[in-house]
C-alpha cells in the first residue's frame, strides 16, 4: 500500500506516533513541545483510537514534576504511557526517570529539546536539557528531521518494550519541532507489523495486580543497593542490538534503514564530524557538497542511540582512514573538560586505541566544539570551517562555531559567502505581521505543493519576541530532491514583504538574487509606489535586477470582508507571479485548501476567501521602473543619538535583528542588563494612536490607568513650564483646589502605542453635542508622529508631581505617579500589565519583584529590551525571573535577606550610635516608613547617615556602608500568571501564604497558560475550552482566594480593574501595607478568550456583573478589631453567566462543537456562581465581635 | 362548535398560531403548547446573518493571534468539525416534527439572495410544513427608491417560491407607501400566506452612558390595531391566506383578526408573559364568545368585519377622526 505523504512539523510526527502506540498520556504544557499534548488531547477529545482500538487517556497534570508521577503510575499500572516535554520540564521530570529506568520499565518521552535557563532563559533549540538526564537509566535517541522524528518515534516504542528500558526521543526544539516538511505517514498497519504484541502482554504482566501481588520501590540498605543497581547491566548491555534489529524492522517494512552511528561522506574521509539532532542534516548537505564538488575527503558519523553508548558501533561507524575528528555538541558544560559527547567519543576512541585490538592505526586527532545553542543558526560555511580546523597540525580544540568569541577566543572563523544552497529549489521569504495570517498562508503553501505534486517542501517561521505588532520571516524551500537544509534561507528566488512599514525596519532584500522577484503589499498606487521605497530598497531593485509586483492586499481584503487578513491575497499573489505551479492550477488548489482549511467553520468563511483569490490577480500589477535611485527616504536610526552607550553599541543590534553579530564581549557575564531601555525602541506598531480633546476632558485618569503600555500620561505642574512647550503641546487648567492655577496635560507616546483602544473604551466624557467624540480619541499614527514625538519628550521633561503630596489613594491621584513600568512588548490590550503598571507606581522606587516564568516574564524580560524602568533619581524597580515553578520561593527568599540585613544594618547602626548620633540613628532605626512621606524623610536620614560613615574608617561603619540601603523599606512583589499560582506553583505559593512573611502575591488570572497558547489550568472556568480541555472544562475554577483566606492570617483580595478601578487599588495598597503575606488575585482579560481587546475592561465588568467574579478584600486586620475581615465589595448578580460569558470565544465555540454539552455545562457552570456566591455573601455577613483582639481595645 | 379554520393548506384545528419568538427554543415548550391547544406553531428564525456573523467571529477570533509568537502559535485547539450554518436550527426543525402533531412552520431571515433560497430549502428538508419568510429591510440609503426595495422583496419571494415544495408565508413589516399595492405584489410573486406585522427592535438611548441601546418591548394590546385594519383592507383583495401577528392576547382579539378577515393569529406576548397554558385559556374565551354570541364556527366569521363586508368600510381609510353627520354621504 502507498503511504501517503503529508507536510506537517516534527512535534506531529512524534504525536502522531506517540499517540497510536499509547493508551495514557500525561502531559503538561512547555514550549516547545506542547504542540505534542495538544495534539494528542485534540484526537482524543476527537475519538480518535490508537493501533489497538482504543482512544488513548490524555490527562494534563499540574507541572512536569507531575506529568512524569502519573507516568510512573500508570506505567505501574499496566498502561502503555508516554509523555512530551522539554527544558525545565525535563529537569523536573529526572527523579521519576530515575525510578522508572531502575524498575526497567518500559516507556517513550518525546522532547524537543531546549536550552535551559542560566543567565537567561530561552525557548530555543539545543541538547542541554537532555544532557541533565544522562544519567538516568533512560535510553536517549536523537532524530534530526521530521521525517526521522516520525520514524524513529516508532522504533524507540518498540525498542523500549522489547528491551525494558525506557527511551528519551529527542529532536531539537524549533528547528526541528516546528519545521514543517514533507515526509511519508506510517499506516497503521506499518506499526501494527513493527509492535510485537507478547511484549506488550509482557508489560501489562509486570503491572500492580491485586491478584498476583508484589511490591517494588522498596527501600535497600548497604548490605544490597550496590549488588540492586548492577542487576541492570544486562538489560543496557542487550539494548543497542535490540535498537538496530528494531531499526532493521522498521527499514524491512519502510525501506528506511537507520543505524545506531550512520555514516555518511567519503568512504576514505580524513576528517570526520561527529553530532546529532537537526545540525546533522546540514552536515550531510555540506559534506555531499565538499566531497562532490570539491574533492574533499570528509565524512560525518550521525549519533542517534546515545545512551547506552555503543562503543563497538560508535567505532564501527567510521572509516579506517580517519586522521581527524570534530565532535560537535549542542550542549555546553561550564567547567567541564569537553562536553559530553566530545568526551564519549574521545573516551571510546582511547579505550579502543590503548587495548589489545586497536580498530584503527593511528589514534586520530579529536577535537571538540560547540555550536548551536538557544537554536544558533549552523550553516554549512560554519561546518566547512571545523572541516578546515581538522587540516591543521594542531586544530583548535573546545572550539565555538557561529559566534564571534572575543573574549576567550574559543571561535572558530567562518566565511559567510560560502553557500550551498540547491540551485534547482525554490528559496522564497515572507515578511508578515504576525496578526495578517503571513505564516498561516505558508503552511498552507507548503501543503499544496507537498501534498498535490511530486516536490519535497520545508517551511520554518522565525517569530519576533514581542507580542505586540510582531512580525514573523517565513523561510520556504521546494524542490524535487529532499530537502536536508536545517538552516535559514541564506539565498531567495522570491521575497514577498506583506507590510509596507517593514522596508523600513529589516533588510529584507539582503537574501534575494539577482533577477529574483519581489512581491510588496502596497497601499500606494503603482505610479506613486516607487518613490515612497527607502533609498537603500529602490538600489536593491536595480542593482539586483527584480521583477517587483505590488498589491494592495488590505483593499483586495476589506472589498471581500477579509478585514487585516490578508494571507489569501498574498498567496494568491505568490503563486500567479512564482511560478512554482502552472496558474490555474495553483487558484483551483488554493480554493481547494480554502475549502478544507475553513469549510467547517461556515461557508460563508469559504465564500469570502475565494472572493479574496479571484479579485487579487487584479490588483496584483508589475512595476516598471528605471535605472536611477530616486527616492528621498532614507532609513531612520534604530535607536536614537541620546541612547545610553550599551543600547546604541549592543541593543540596538538586536533590535536590527543583527545579535548573531554581536561579540561575547559585548554580553554581560551574568545575565545582569540595565533597565529602562525599552523607550528607546521606538516600534511605532499602533496605526491608531489616541488623541486627547481638552474641552471634553474630565481628568479622571481612568484611560492613564488603563493603558497596558504606559503609552498615556498625565502631569500636573506649574504653568511656568510652559514657555518652553512646542506649539502643538496641549494642557488645560488642572482640577482641584490643591491645584488651582496649574496645568494639566495627558499625553501620548504616539511611538510606543500599540492602538489598542483600551483608553477610548472607558473614556467617559462625551460630547454632549455629538456623544461619539470623546475626550480621547483615536486617529491615524503617522501624520502624529513627528510632533508628538516632540511633545512626549517636552512632557517626559516636565517635573514629576511630588510623590509626599499626591492622593495616591484615588485613581486619578495615583495616576499621576511615574510608571516605573512601561512600553512593553506585551499584546495590545494586554489584562496584566495595567496590574503590573500600577504596583510600578505605587511603590516601583522600593520594589524587588520576582517574576514567574510566563508571558509577565516574557513581555517583563525579553531581549532586546527591558520595561522595567527608573525615576529620575534612578531608583525602580529591581526584578528577577527565577524559574516558573519557584516564583514564590524566590520571592520568599529575596524577603528573608532583606529582613535579615535590615535587621543587621540596623544593628550595626545601634552599635555606631553614639558614633553617627543617638538622633539620627534613633529616627532611623524607628522609622515607621508608613507613607510616603515617611518614607522620603527615612531617604533622607539614610543619606545623611552614609555621609557621615563615608567619613568613618571602621570595619563596622564599612560593613554598615554596604547594606545602608536596606534601611529604606522595601517591597518585595511575587507576580505570576494563574499557571504558575493555581498549578506548578501552587505547593511554594501555599508554603510562601503560610510562612507569615511580608511579601505581596499578585496573580494575573487570564484562566489559561497565555505564554504557551491558552492551556487550561486550574484557573480556567467550567465549560470554558482551552487547550487539554477541548470539550469544554468539566470541572470548576478552583478557589484559589478561598484557600489562602482559610490560613485568617493572608491579605487576600480578587480584583477586577475593569469593573471597579478604586477598589483594584484599594486592595493593592491594603496588600502592600498588610505586615503578612498577600495575595491579589487579578481578573486579566486575555487574547486567549477569544474577543476583541479593546473590550477587555468591559468583559471584566461582565464578569463581575455576572457574580463569576465577585470582587472582595479579606483583611485580618479587620479581625482584631473584632471586625469581619470578609468585605464583599460587588454586587450580587445583575446579568445571567450566559450573557457573559457566550461573548467570548472560548465559552462560545463549544456551542459550535457540542451544542448539547455546552448546554449541560452552561447550568452546571450558573449553579456554581450562584453556589459560591452563597458562600461569599454567607461569610461577608458573619459576626466577628467575639474573635477581636483583647490587645488592640 | 367548529374552531378548524385552513392556513396556508394547513387544516388546522382552531386559528391560534404561535408566532416566531423564543417559545420555540426548547423541544419540551413546544409541546407543552401543543398540549395547551396551539393549533401550529412558527419556529424562531434562522437569520443569516446571524450565521455568517458567528463563522466570521469564530474564524476572526481563532485565528487572529495564532502564528505571531514562537511560544503560542494558535491560542486554542482547533477541532476537526464546528456545528456552524444552520445545521443547529434544521436539527430543531426536525426535531420540533418528531416530538408534536401540530403543523410545524420554518422561519427564514436571509440576506444573501442565494442564503434565501438554500437556506429555504434546508428547512423545507429538515421537515417543515411550511415556511414563513421574515423578510425586513431598514432602507437607510436615502438614494434608495421604495420601488428598488419593493423589487428585492419580490425576487427574493420569486425565487424561493420557484424553489420549494411547501406553502411560503411572508411575514412584512407595516412601512411601505403604499402597502395596499405592495401586498398585493407580494400575492402575485405566489406568496401563501401574508404575516401582518413584524415587529422590530427599534433602538433606545441609555441616557447614563449616551449609547444606543437594542430594545424590544412585549407587545401590548393596542398593536393590534394596525394588522386589524390591514387584514380588513387586504381580505378579498389578495389570495393568499391571511395572519395577524402582534397585539393578540385574548379570545376576543383572535375572534376580531378572524372577522376582519384572518385566518390565523398568532401569539407570542401573551405566552411569553403568562406561560403556555394561556394557549388553553385564550380558546377558551373564544368558546365562550362564539358560543354567547353563537356562532358555529370560525369560517363562518373569518371576513365577516373586513372592509369589503363591514358597513362603514371608509373606517378603514380614514387617518383622523372626522366628526360627520351620520346621515350625510359625500
């Protein structure tokens, strides 16, 4: 039977593997594997079966720690289990593996393999983290595309079922997880012939049974463990022969043929590279190129069964005429002697040199090297330039490739015009908007001519780190040979840039050919769009010699109600001028696929999208021009002349998209970088910026309070200012007595806005003589720009109000305080960051912050910039992201070793009294630090006293000097997402609640992991769909506020900004003064609910309308006054659940995929709210005179 | 007594209809009216609209932020098959005719002229007795003649009346200039039955938040003035089988639209205020009238009060109250 062939990425091929050879599957999300969970929990959710006819168990469990638990358990238990991770995921998985592998069970984990966090973390590709488990007693097996991945997947099942010896599939993460390429489906039946069954049976009878007792994790003493832990020899021993006749098997029913060590090259290679995972690909590319084209005696040993490592076959691999070996790892080992592998290979080959039988004359040279980390780009000039290293007399050794080490010297040079791109494939790059469907439309590109012709097809999609006006480079290759280039695009035949803004942020016609062609989305009329290109584009068009197309795709989209998705159009375009398909052919599969890409979702989706195909060849025109550069438009700097150094000399080279060229001793050594450079990247991704109206302004604030990017401020100062303001600087006389005869001015960072309309939505001044005009409104970016630039800078100038005077206790006091949080890369509209932003500026100039892995910590600390930022005496906010699991522990930690050296600085300052003044030190020590103002005047005491110990010489006045700062109060904020708090997290977060310690708990509740793509938690509501609950959420969102309000001693408060601003900041600064534990749990509206954003404070007042999210403050204070703690601080039920929530998509679409469970769960889901909502109302109106606290009358 | 009057071909067993309105929404309401002596029942209306606005949000809204970001490249799972389109609804339709006896009406909002007419023969498919076309146009072009519009309701009549099997009623609004001559093209487009009238969300402004706000009120008992005057004008005049929907809540109110010509009312106010079992009392008094007043049956008074039959058929034309001499004739 022909197998069919599909394009799909390597996390599917192993899914779909994974999930037919299994029955449970316990996962948990983490990049960049959880595409695998969702799979399998799709086609679970689906019916779908596995080869023996039964639809596999998929089960999300509450972190990696977990995953691996139920893993064990079921395995125990007589499932065939397997399990996806990667990364910290994996870490957290390493003591099950242990007790797994010591029971010699059998079992698969699939992981895409990812860099682990150190001085940083990354979602990127590299073995680092499957490096950790090497000593486990898991077998470790590599793939290096997708193809392999699907097939290896399959072996390592039965491999690990005939040799009891659990497996660790690994590929690497991105390059190889998300490339999508061509390959050919294993059938069913192809897997039935590979699994022998009586293994199977043989599990399932080693499993706990009640009727065949027995009992294993006992606990041995050192009379046995030692003797217990050789029994497993044998089964290691057996293992790599029972890998190679499973590999046999497979190549029996296939025809692929896998070895434990493949060869490849020259069959008299000098110099030979050792790797594995996707770099392996590139390699066979580059030495069939060397060896081929230039004569060159090279070859490569591809490693895919790493552990157990195999001597005999590690040196059966290679030819007896190696003089020279480069062993490469994606992996590094600080401190080691070499990395692993390098270190494996080196070892067999002096065992084997210096034993009896020497397999080869000579012992070869062996250098190691790494490459490859966090997904660094290997290409095949970095491959010929350790191929170089192995002529030399004395090659270099515990070399780097790809990077310019300038420090240590450890990198190799490479020559960046050495391309060896096929000539014959098609090379094609898309630069998109992440939001315009650009990738969406290239996938489904690849699956047309993979699919419906005979050539092999390879798409990988690089993504900006920014969630915000992201743009994504699509890298396509066709062809009619396989396709081994695990690289990105280093030439193209086609570029279409689908922006017309991106010319002038990227390069992005530096890969194009000479008589290429260039596809530009243009709102400019084809007489009047040459001279709107940048300089530097129109010399690349001539001098290059391109055939350029243009297209207005927004008004093919808008005239076919496509809105801003414009991926039809464009691929439509792309295939009338590329020529890949005959025209005709390539429209007739476009509908094709339109048809089977939207047709369940209506046909009036269908409709519209073939409208979009059938006018685009209209609108699509070639554009003549001539030989000279006309245009006046140069490229603006990427960051201004008034940057600090270290953004102009290193960030800024990021945000270029040039960090591959920046040298190691550019980087900090520890991962430490500045804050407050986030303002120097001016995006400019919001094509509507709000306007302020000052005869309709109210100056309440709420739109300031509202702005997830601190794009809107408002000042008042004194009018003397002023005389210096640009012309079109607008302010109106401030409101108040206090400040009567001063300005005010609410202004717009026109740059850094996203457009979100999030501050027009709860404007509440309208024109009374035409209600749509508001005090702000929005209006198109461009023609603001430039003066509003100047504007932000006059008002960026303007003195801040005096923190000792403000009422920070109103919402339009407290928005007068500087956001010590600002321009972020979150998404437009995003629900955490007005959060975020608020407790900034309450008390960013005290505050330490640790920071849960999550989107907070991704739009927090991602490179190349940072949005945590100072006051103009440099103080802010000072954050960390530890790990995701830990959050609260860190934070706890961080507050242990304030106190403890408040404590001692204070000590050291009783002991110097006399010495720096009874006065002062008394003041000092006694300081309440309460308000403000008490808190400036505690600045100014500790100031007075380091200039008296600056002058001092004793041992105790310098040990005073370095912990001086701890005499100012600090606040020490923990901030998570719901992932974190309710799930991973939730045993530290509990611990943290229970230790009575002074730390502020913020939860940003968006009811699903957001970071990874919208997994359900535990936060996530009933009948709510999220990823792994993909019929709808059976159960109820747990009580996390409930919980802690149970210890009497936790600040506990649920907040929801959209719905009641005062009280969000009532509860955070109750939270912060509280001396104890709290914890706010913050309503956080989400792009994974599914609903326009600039909506996204009123679905929070929904939800609170709707009683889901009953707004409430626990106080203990309150209790020893013999008051109730519980104040319940919203009403009951205005609106029914239903009209909240089928508003949004992610309790709506389940109405589309099972009408009749929607129903069932929308009552359950009522009786709930009403439920808890009796309890609430219960407990806010108890009675606590008799609980007050004697001490207090 | 006979209360059986025939609509639309229909032989029904007394003249009260339910009107399209939520009462349809649950199978098990359904019945509970037909228990209570609904003689059909008009489901609710499959709007178009509705169903190309949902497809395009679900799509919009999948999709919207899905390949932006390396970590989250679609923010929810993405089953092999959505229930979109009308399926929901021809799955009532069919189910309604299993679970009653009663004749079961479709009820269509299109938009699209070929929406009209698939979607008319899919719930002609799932089993419907007949269709009512609920067809509103708010003409707010004012570069739009009444004539344009009037032409769009005709084709859209034309074309599904050459499509279906079963009897098509049209359910109309009451503004048109002259609604006597548009009824009457309506009649020979071949429509069955006239629906007079649809009532509309009409707009409200909520004063505390200066925003337009979606209103519709129950109906109350003096709308039923204007199809009262319209079935008496349009009885005899046209062929196709007549219905007055809006205002009636007595036995009294379904006797005057059978007088004035009708030959259904239909409900909806009445039964969404007082429950389902009002059906029961409303046939009641209509008994209890007829058998007072004693009158055989329903045929007998259906036009009885109509213009053409009335004594002062100038009643009907008059907009405002004229005082005249009563025995003085122009």
């Amino acid at each position: 039977m022909e197998r069919k062939k599909i394009t799909i990425d390597g996390n599917e091929a192993a899914a779909k593997v994974a999930f037919k050879l299994s029955e449970v599957i316990a996962i948990y999300p983490i990049t960049p594997s959880s595409p695998m969970g969702e799979h399998s929990d799709a086609w679970s959710a689906d019916g779908k079966k596995n080869i023996w006819g039964t639809i596999p168990s998929v089960t999300e469990m509450q972190s990696e720690g977990g995953a691996s638990g139920a893993v064990h358990g079921s395995l125990q238990a007589g499932a065939l289990t397997t399990t996806f991770t990667a990364s910290q995921g994996l870490l957290l998985m390493i003591p099950n593996m242990h007790k797994i592998a010591g029971e010699l069970t059998p079992a698969v984990f699939h992981v895409s393999a990812r860099s682990l966090a150190a001085q940083a973390l990354s979602i990127f590709g590299d073995h680092t983290d499957v490096m950790q488990v090497r000593p486990t007693g898991f077998a470790l097996i590599a793939s290096g595309s997708v193809q392999e991945v699907h097939d290896i997947a399959a072996i390592t099942h039965k491999a690990t079922l005939e040799s009891r010896i659990p497996f660790l599939h690994f590929f690497d993460g991105f390059r190889t997880s998300h490339e999508v390429q061509k390959i050919e489906e294993l059938t069913e039946d192809d897997l039935k012939q590979l699994i022998d069954n009586s293994f199977v049976h043989a599990h399932r009878g080693r499993a706990l049974n009640p009727d065949k007792p027995v009992l294993r994790g006992s606990s041995q003493n050192p009379d046995v463990y030692f003797q217990g832990r050789e029994t497993v020899n044998k089964y290691y021993d057996a293992t790599p022969e029972i890998v190679q006749n499973a590999m046999n098997k497979f190549a029996e029913i296939t025809g692929r043929q896998y070895k434990l060590f493949d060869y490849y090259g020259a069959p008299d290679a000098k110099r030979i590279v050792v790797l594995m995972g996707s770099g392996a690909e590139t390699v066979k590319e580059t030495v069939e190129y060397l060896t081929e084209r230039m004569e060159e005696k090279v070859g490569t040993v591809v490693v895919r069964l790493y552990r157990p490592f195999s001597v005999k076959h590690l040196l059966d691999a290679f030819p007896k005429t190696v003089e020279s070996i480069a062993v490469l790892d994606r992996t590094k080992e600080p401190g080691a002697h070499g990395e692993p592998l390098y270190l494996d290979v080196m070892t067999a080959f002096a065992e084997a040199m210096s034993s009896k039988e020497k397999p080869f004359e000579n012992m070869p040279k062996i250098v190691g090297g790494r490459y490859g980390l966090s997904s660094k780009e290997f290409t095949p000039a970095m491959i010929k330039s350790v191929f170089d290293n192995l002529k030399k007399e004395e090659p270099k050794n515990h070399f780097t490739v790809g990077i310019k080490d300038d420090v240590t010297f450890t990198s190799l040079d490479f020559d960046p015009s050495f391309i060896i791109e096929d000539p014959e494939a098609t090379k094609c790059m898309f630069y998109g908007l992440g939001s315009d469907g650009t990738v969406g439309a290239n996938k489904n590109s690849i699956k047309i001519i993979g699919e419906q012709t005979p050539n092999y097809a390879q798409g990988y999609f690089v993504y900006d780190s920014k969630k915000s006006g992201s743009t994504t480079v699509s890298h396509l290759r066709f062809g009619k040979k396989p396709i081994r280039s695990t690289y990105l695009l280093q030439e193209a035949d086609f570029v279409g840039c689908h922006l017309f803004v991106l010319l002038e942020k990227f390069d992005v016609l530096e890969k194009i050919k000479e008589g290429g062609t260039f596809l530009l989305n243009s709102p400019y009329d084809t007489d009047e769009v040459w001279d709107k290109l940048p300089k530097k584009v129109q010399r690349q068009i001539i001098e290059k010699k391109l055939d350029f197309y243009v297209v207005d795709a927004y008004e093919v989209a808008k005239n076919t109600g496509m809105g801003a998705r414009i991926n039809t159009v464009m691929q439509t375009c792309f295939f009338a001028i590329s020529g890949v398909l005959p025209k005709d052919e390539a429209i007739a599969r476009i509908k094709d696929t339109i048809q089977k890409t939207y047709g369940s979702k209506g046909e009036a989706i269908v409709k519209k999208n073939f409208a979009a195909v059938d006018q685009t060849l209209e609108h699509l025109k070639k554009i003549e021009y001539g030989s000279e550069v006309t245009s006046q438009i140069s490229l603006p700097p990427v960051v201004s002349d008034k940057a600090p150094e270290f953004v102009k000399d290193v960030l800024a080279q990021l945000i270029a998209g040039k960090g591959d060229d920046v040298p190691v001793s550019q980087i900090p050594a520890d991962g430490t970088f500045p804050t407050a450079t986030a303002k120097w990247e001016k995006r400019n991704v919001g094509l509507e910026v709000p306007v302020w109206e000052t005869d309709l302004c109210i100056q309440c604030n709420k739109c300031v309070i509202v702005c997830p990017h601190a794009a809107i401020r408002a000042k008042v100062y004194d009018k003397d200012v002023l005389k210096d303001a640009p012309a079109t600087f607008k302010y109106m006389d401030a409101r108040g007595k206090e400040d009567a005869d001063k300005a005010y001015t609410l202004q717009v960072a026109v740059e850094d806005c996203t457009g979100c309309h999030l501050c027009v939505e709860v404007c509440p001044a309208k024109d009374k003589s035409e209600v749509k005009r508001k005090a702000i409104n929005m209006a198109e970016q461009i023609p603001l720009r430039v003066t509003e630039r100047e504007n932000f800078d006059f008002f960026l100038d303007i003195p801040e109000y005096d923190r000792k005077k403000l009422k920070i206790n109103t919402v339009a006091g407290s928005q007068f305080l500087e956001p010590l949080f600002e321009f972020s890369g979150a998404c437009p509209g995003c629900g955490e960051t007005p959060y975020v932003k608020l407790v900034s500026q309450l008390f960013g100039d005290r505050a330490v912050i640790a920071n849960a892995t999550g989107c907070s910590s991704i739009y927090g600390g991602n490179l190349p910039t940072t949005p945590w930022a100072v006051n103009k005496d440099g103080r802010g906010p000072a954050w960390n992201n530890s790990l995701f699991e830990d959050n609260a522990e860190f934070g706890l930690g961080m507050r242990l070793a304030i106190d403890r050296d408040t404590e001692f600085a204070k000590e050291l300052l009783h002991d110097l009294r006399d010495e720096v003044g009874a006065e002062l030190a008394d003041a000092i020590i006694n300081a309440s630090q309460k308000s403000e103002v008490e808190i400036e005047d505690q600045r100014g005491r500790v100031a007075e006293l380091k200039a008296k110990l600056e002058g001092m010489n004793s041992d105790k006045a310098k040990e005073l000097l370095s912990l001086i700062e701890y005499l100012v109060i600090r606040s020490v904020w923990i901030m998570g997402g719901d992932g974190w708090a309710y799930d991973i997290g939730f045993g530290g977060l509990d611990h943290v609640l229970a230790s009575g310690k002074n730390v502020n708990i913020l939860v940003l509740d968006t009811e699903v992991y957001s970071n990874t793509g919208g997994q359900q938690s535990k936060a996530t509501g009933l009948a709510a769909v999220a990823k792994f609950a993909a019929a709808g959420r059976p159960s109820p969102k747990k009580d996390l506020g409930m919980m802690a309000v149970q210890y009497g001693n936790v600040y506990v408060a649920q907040i929801a900004m959209g719905a009641n601003d005062a009280h969000t900041l009532k509860a955070i600064l109750e939270a912060e003064a509280y001396d104890g534990p709290s914890l706010i749990i913050a309503y956080s509206h989400c792009i994974a609910h599914g609903y326009d954003m600039r909506y996204g404070m009123e679905h929070q007042k929904l939800a609170v309308d709707s009683a889901y999210w009953p707004l409430y403050r626990y106080n203990p204070d309150n209790t020893k006054l013999g008051k109730n703690p519980f104040k319940l601080d919203s009403k009951q039920a205005k609106i029914k659940l239903e009209d909240y929530i089928y508003t949004e998509t992610r309790y709506k679409m389940l109405t589309k995929m099972h009408p009749e469970r929607a129903k069932e769960l929308l009552i359950k889901a009522q009786k709930e709210v009403e439920k808890k909502w009796n309890v609430y109302s219960q407990l806010a109106k108890m009675d606590f005179s008799s609980v007050k606290d004697e001490e207090t009358e | 007594m006979d209360l059986t009057t025939k609509y639309l071909g229909l032989e029904l067993k007394n003249p009260v209809v339910v009107s399209a309105s939520p009462l349809s929404q649950n199978v098990a309401d359904v019945k509970k009216l037909e228990d209570a002596g609904a003689a059909a029942i008009v489901a609710y209306s499959l709007f178009e609209e509705q169903i190309t606005h949902e497809s395009g949000e679900l799509d919009h809204f999948l999709s919207h932020h899905a390949e932006s970001y390396a970590e989250a490249t679609s923010y929810f799972p993405e089953p092999e098959t959505f229930v979109t389109g009308p399926y929901e609804y021809l799955d009532h339709i069919a189910n309604l005719k299993k679970a009653v006896g009663i004749p079961v009406i479709g009820s269509l909002n299109g938009v699209s002229a070929g929406g009209w007419v698939d979607y008319a023969k899919s719930i002609q498919d799932a089993g419907a007795d007949a269709l009512e076309l609920n067809i509103y146009y708010v003409a707010t072009d004012p570069d739009l003649t009444s004539k344009e519009v009037e032409d769009m309701y005709i084709e859209t009549i034309e074309a599904v009346k050459k499509n279906l099997n079963i009897p098509v009623a049209v359910k109309l609004g009451p503004f048109f200039t002259a609604f006597a001559n548009f009824a009457k093209r309506v009649d020979n487009a071949g429509a069955d039955g006239l629906v007079l009238f649809n009532r509309f969300y009409q707009p409200d402004f909520d004063l505390e938040k200066l925003e337009v706000v979606p209103h519709l009120e129950l109906s109350g008992n003096w709308e039923m003035r204007l199809p009262l005057r319209w079935l008496s004008i349009l009885h005899g005049n046209v062929k196709a089988d007549l219905a007055a929907t809006s205002g009636i809540h007595t036995g009294t109110d379904v006797i005057k639209i059978m007088m004035a010509g009708g030959k259904v009312a239909m409900m909806a106010s009445e039964l969404l205020k007082n429950g389902t079992d009002r059906v029961s009392g409303v046939i009641t008094e209509i008994k209890e009238w007829m058998e007072e007043k004693e009158y055989e049956s329903i045929q007998q008074m259906q036009g009885s009060m109509s213009q053409k039959s009335c004594a002062e058929p100038a009643s009907f034309e008059r907009a405002n109250y004229m005082k005249t001499l009563q025995s003085y004739r122009a």
